[in-house]
C-alpha cells in the first residue's frame, strides 16, 4: 500500500508571512532599520534543517546554542566541536524524540545541560505583556535568542 508524501506545503498565509514574499522583506528589513534583528546574523550562520521530521526542537536549541559559542565539549565529527541534533540527548533518548517529538521543558531541560542561561516563558506563568518585553530586549541584542514552542492549529497549520 503507498504512503502519501508530500513535496513543500505552502504556509498558510495569512495569518502567517512567508518570509521571502514582499510583505515578509519588508518586514526584514523594517526590523533590521529599527535594531530588532540583531541575533539574526549569528543564528542564521549556524542554519541547519532538521534531520528528522520531531526535531524541530533540537534543530533550533543546536542553533541557538552554536551561535552563542557555547562548548558542546565533546567532539560532533572529526577534532570538531560543535552542537548537532543527535548531541542533545542528556534530557532524553534520541529515539523517544524521534519518535514523540520533545516537549518545551525538555528543550529547556537540554539547554540548561549544555550550559545556556535560559528564560522560560509559560503562558500559565507570566504574561503576554512579560513575554513581548523579553522579545523586543532579546533581539536587539546579538547573544540572547528565543526559541518558541506554540500550537500550530492556530496559524492554520498541520503537524503538530
């Protein structure tokens, strides 16, 4: 029996922007006048895409923690030192998130065993006035970077 598959889904916009129409430059480069985009250059240096369909998390937590120069302290390949996917497994087996996905505590869980100093946000336990403070700080400044876990359903979008 075949399995459907897919080739790129369109991101349902709106109410997302994709990044590369008009609006999304523009958007770009507003941010980039106004001083918000100041973490971009360093995060985008260590792009990766995830390996795996439930790595969404540990794709961007290696990110983020590659473009703050933090010391994985163990070798990803070679003499390299450098985070990757399948580094950040002190919280969880690899398989299980392979598997189930990982949850926001546990992206936190990882980043604090690689040694990140981390700021939660949960929606139970500050306020969306709290939360949009520490987003305009973080990026307009070039070592604080945030990661965001949210539902998809509310940006029209499948998958988790």
């Amino acid at each position: 029996m075949s399995t459907a598959s897919f080739y790129r889904r369109a991101l349902p916009s709106p109410p997302a922007i994709d990044f590369s129409s008009s609006e999304g430059k523009k958007l770009f480069k507003e941010a980039i006048d106004n001083g918000t985009m100041e973490g971009f250059f360093k995060l985008i240096s260590y792009f990766q895409t995830q390996s795996e369909p439930a790595y969404c998390g540990l794709a961007s937590l290696s990110m983020v923690l590659n473009a703050l120069a933090i010391d994985p302290g163990r070798k990803w390949k070679g003499p390299w030192r450098w985070f990757d996917e399948s580094m950040l497994d002190c919280c969880e087996p690899l398989e299980k998130v392979k598997d189930k996905g990982i949850s926001f505590g546990q992206v936190v869980c990882l980043a604090h065993c690689a040694g990140a100093n981390v700021e939660a946000f949960r929606t139970n336990q500050s306020t969306i006035e709290e939360f949009r403070k520490y987003v305009i700080s973080c990026s307009t400044s070039d070592d604080c970077h945030v990661i965001s876990s949210y539902h998809r359903g509310a940006f029209n979008q499948t998958n988790g």
